[in-house]
C-alpha cells in the first residue's frame, strides 16, 4: 500500500490525499512534522534531504516534491481522466499547476502567515496589505480564466490542476481578510464542494 510521510493539515499532503482520492488509490498516512515526528530525524532525512513532507514510498519507490508526486500517481494508477496523454491537454494542466507553486503561492505567504498562522514574524500592516492586493490580482486572473472554460482550470472537465488549485481557492475563502467579487471563482469553489475528495481534503475547514 502507498505510504504517505507528512500531516493532513499540510496543504502539500492534502493535494496527494486528494489525488488519492480520485483516483481511488488506497494509502496509510505516517505523521510527520511540526507537532509530530520530527523531520530533522536521520530515517526521514535519507527519505528527502530537503526535511520537507510529503514524501511518498511506493513499494519501495521513494518520492519528494508535491506536484511530482500527484503526476507521479496520475501516470502510474491509470489517471487519464486526470492528466491526459495528449501533450498539448498535458500541456496546459502542468502550467496551472506549476502556476499555482511558484507563482500563486509566494502571493499568499506573507498574508496567510499574519492572519490564520497568528505568526508573530509576519504582522507588518504594509507586508500584508501588499501581499493582500497581489493575492486578489492573481485570484482575478483565476477567475478570468474560469470564466473562459465554464468549468475547470484546464478546461471544461475536472484535471490535475484543479487539485493544487482548489486547494488554494479553499485557502483564500478561509483566510479573513477582504475578497473582491470574484463570481466565476466562486462558483467553481462550490463546483468543487460536489467532490468527495475535496470535501474530505480541500473544504474541510483546514485553511
């Protein structure tokens, strides 16, 4: 059975629960991190170098990095619903998803960190307003997107990027600041709520 190393309350660990999920791959979650084992230990450390979860071992394969694990189990459990062979569909899936790491995501930091984190290190009124407005800009490009494929990310079905984006459409309604009026967005959050995975992974009350 696939091991996943890591805490559900990981947004990186949702996104391989949640592939899991849909591609009904059934797995044992080991708790690693921050108010668990600790990942600084020599046995996760030949694991992932980086001291970083998830980590997945897959009858014996050994795999790190989020986005690399959920193509991973797509191309290996038969997920073509998912991600398509077709490379231009593929194509366009691995952009949203590369997108949403290293685009979306440094947005968000410094603002997440303050209001849901309570970190003490991120209470700097101009850091988070500024951290604040990028965010709402790149949620209008989501939004502007969604409302050109009247469905998903990627498209008019639901795909791979769909998982790492809606995970972060769910964290942006659950932190409490200030969300424009964003209606494609909206809509496809509650379009989102129709699947079991992201109502156990995603919606869940776990920003």
């Amino acid at each position: 059975m696939l091991v996943i190393l890591g805490k559900e309350t990981s947004i990186n660990v949702r996104k391989v629960m949640w592939t899991c999920e849909e591609l009904g791959i059934p797995f044992t979650l080991e708790e690693w991190g921050t108010g668990f084992r600790s990942m600084g230990d020599p046995n996760f450390l030949a694991l992932n170098p980086n001291a970083m979860i998830p980590v997945i071992q897959d009858a014996g394969f050994v795999l790190w990095e989020s986005n690399s694990i959920i193509r991973y189990l797509a191309n290996h459990y038969d997920g073509e619903t998912l991600y398509p062979v077709d490379t231009k569909s593929r194509a366009i899936i691995d952009q949203w998803v590369d997108w949403q790491a290293s685009t979306l995501n440094p947005s968000w930091s410094y603002a997440f960190q303050a209001l849901v984190r309570q970190s003490p290190s991120h209470q700097d009124p101009t850091q988070i307003n500024q951290s604040h407005r990028q965010w709402s800009a790149y949620m209008a490009i989501l939004d502007a997107q969604l409302q050109k494929t009247k469905g998903y990310v990627a498209g008019e079905a639901f795909s791979l990027a769909d998982i790492p984006i809606g995970l972060s459409v769910n964290r942006w309604f659950e932190t409490p600041l200030t969300h424009p009026l964003l209606p494609a967005l909206n809509t496809y959050y509650d379009r989102l709520a129709e699947r079991p995975g992201f109502l156990a992974y995603g919606r869940n009350g776990i920003p």
